[in-house]
C-alpha cells in the first residue's frame, strides 16, 4: 500500500517549516494535515502578525530566530517577497527596563544581529505615537 512517507500534524509555522526542511533534504511523500483550511487553520498560527523577534537571552534561539528570518526573506511569489522585515521598536520606561534593553543589546550585538539602543528623540521619529516624555 502506498502512502506518504511522512505526515505532518499542523500546517503552522512549524509544521511548514517541518515539511520544508525535510523535503530540502530529499525526502518525498510528505504530507501536512490541519483541522481546518488553510490559510486560517484555527490554530495559533494564524493569529500571529508575522514578526520574527531575535532578542533572546539564549543564543541558540537566537540564530534560530535569525535563520528563521533569512529563510522567510527568501521566499517569494511569482518574483514578490511574501516577508517584509520591518525590524523592532522596544521601549524603556524605567531605569530598570533600560537597564535590561542594554544587556539585551549587548547580547544581540555579540551574536551578529543588528542592533541598536535609541535615545528618545530617535524613538518619537521611528513611530510618532510614542509618548517622548515617558521614554
């Protein structure tokens, strides 16, 4: 009897990218199943607004993160990427906050990301419906 090699429960972000890796790597026969169409499953996938965050005190996670976003910049439709990278905006309210986005920076910036910290001016002008006297 014939039948998939492979069977993939989920056709979220991770089960597209099970089946995409595998296939990568030769394997035939794979097939993804979902309770519901696609691409609005039910699952928590598509609830997601499709940002890839690569600040993670944990380095592995954090090149996952970054191959997950150079694997989504290099996918595209009909010569049309379908992943826009837009970058990040995190604020720091307090001293301790502010404290943290600088380890945080420090870590990113260790692991080869792009990395910035931004004075409060510089955040107003990134997305003007920040509040300056609360950064």
């Amino acid at each position: 009897m014939a039948g998939p090699r492979v069977v993939i429960i989920g056709a979220g972000v991770v089960g597209a990218a099970l089946a995409d890796e595998i296939s990568a790597r030769g394997w035939t026969e794979v097939t993804v199943v979902d309770q519901g169409p696609l691409p609005a499953t039910g699952g928590s996938t598509s609830h997601a607004p499709g940002l890839v965050f690569q600040t993670n005190s944990s380095k592995t996670m954090t090149e996952l993160a970054r191959y997950t976003v150079e694997k989504f910049c290099s996918l595209d439709v009909d010569g049309k990427p379908c992943f826009l990278q837009v970058g990040g905006l995190e604020i720091a309210t307090t001293p301790e906050r502010l404290t943290e986005l600088r380890r945080r920076h420090g870590w990113i910036t260790a692991w080869g990301i792009e990395s910035r910290l931004l004075d409060a001016d510089e955040c107003v002008e990134r997305h003007p419906l920040v509040d300056r006297d609360k950064v």
